[in-house]
C-alpha cells in the first residue's frame, strides 16, 4: 500500500514537471514567433 502512494506520488510529480516543462516550452516559442514577426517588420520597412 505504501508502495502504491508513493508511486502515485511520484507520478504527480512527474506530471507536474512535464507540465511545467511543456509552459516554458510554449512560452519560449511564443517569444520567439514574437521575435520573428518584429524582424520581419523590420525587414518589410524601407530604410
């Protein structure tokens, strides 16, 4: 039985972590789609 909560225990963790993991990814892509868009503007302008 112990065994049993600690394997659940330590499936919510991990769960937790992948998605904690999965947010930073998702923001870390968005900054950079941000990124892109503001260098394309930059390169459609004329000088």
């Amino acid at each position: 039985m112990n065994t049993a909560s600690n394997a659940a225990r330590a499936t919510t963790a991990n769960v937790s972590l992948f998605g904690k993991l999965r947010a930073l990814a998702l923001h870390a892509l968005n900054l950079h789609l941000q990124n892109c868009a503001v260098i394309a503007e930059a390169y459609r302008r004329p000088l």
